[in-house]
C-alpha cells in the first residue's frame, strides 16, 4: 500500500459515533466548550438534511449559506415585531 495512502487513513476508535469522528477530523473545535457546541451544530445540520428542510447541493457551502440567509430572515422578521410591539 502507498505509504502516503496510509498516512491519510482515518482508523476508527471503537464506539466513537459519526458525529464524534466529522468533530475529530475536520479539527473545528479545540476545546471541550468548542467540541459540544459543534456537536449541537453539525447534529442539528444533520437533522434539518433528514427530516427535508436542508437540501444539501453538490456545493455544501452554497447550501449552508441558503439556510443562513433563511435564519437571518427569521429572526430578523421576529426581532421587528419584537421593536413594534
């Protein structure tokens, strides 16, 4: 086997969840804070694909972005009746 093949190998730690490894791999967090607050993230990211209110293109960013914009929405419209109530 190539040995830069086997350098990039991931090897899976028993009982370490999906989630846990995209955390460990993808190095986004850097503290134990950090860590639960991507795993509620990428978990409700994962969610929203599951259940149909994400639809994930072939460009992951462009469709993180639509969901950004649509959350802005929201709690821009919601903040506005807050201020003219």
């Amino acid at each position: 086997m190539n040995s830069r093949l086997e350098a990039a190998t991931v090897v899976p730690v028993p009982g370490q969840s999906l989630l846990d490894r995209i955390i460990d791999e993808s190095r986004v967090a850097r503290s134990p804070v950090e860590r639960d607050r991507a795993r509620d993230i990428i978990g409700e990211l994962a969610e929203q694909v599951l259940q149909g209110e994400l639809v994930v293109s072939e460009n992951l960013a462009a469709s993180i972005d639509v969901r950004i914009a649509e959350l802005d929405r929201l709690i821009s419209a919601q903040l506005s009746e807050i201020m003219h109530a």
